[in-house]
C-alpha cells in the first residue's frame, strides 16, 4: 500500500468515527465545554451557532471527508504531488 492509500482509510475511519460519536452523543464532540472556545473548534462553532449547528458542521466535515478520501482511494486524484521512492 501507498502512504496515501494509508492516510485515506486513516482519514475515513476519523470521518465514521466522528459520524458515531455524533449519533451516540458523545459529550467531548457534540457539547463541548464553553470555556474552551478560544482554544477547540468545536467550542467555538457550538458558541456561534448552537448545539444544533455544531451536529450539521461535524456532519458535514465527515461525509466531506469520507467522500474525498473515497474519491482518493478510486485514484481520481493524489494527495502526494511526486511519487515517493519507496511507493
């Protein structure tokens, strides 16, 4: 396997990963600490947009995710610009 091939499944499993936890609720993703916001993302999107608006974000950055590392994985195109010696 490539290094990119490596890098779209690990980067799919985080999109599945995120979709679940969304699903499950779980507290460190879909309702993060307040008083964080400067510092995780999540924080912020949950402070200017609601609870609500924090599940659509990390919906959207998953589905975004899983489909272009899918579309990488069909080799559409690659994240690498040069072929490593080792690939």
């Amino acid at each position: 396997m490539r290094v990119d091939q490596i890098l779209a499944i690990l980067l799919m499993i985080v999109g599945v990963v995120m979709i679940i936890g969304t699903r499950r609720q779980w507290t460190w993703l879909v309702n993060p600490p307040d008083d964080l916001w400067p510092f995780y993302l999540p924080s912020l999107i949950k402070r200017l947009f609601g609870a609500n608006g924090l599940r659509i974000f990390i919906y959207v950055v998953a589905l975004s995710g899983i489909v272009a590392m899918a579309f990488l994985l069909a080799g559409y195109y690659s994240l690498l610009p040069i072929e490593l010696p080792f690939s």
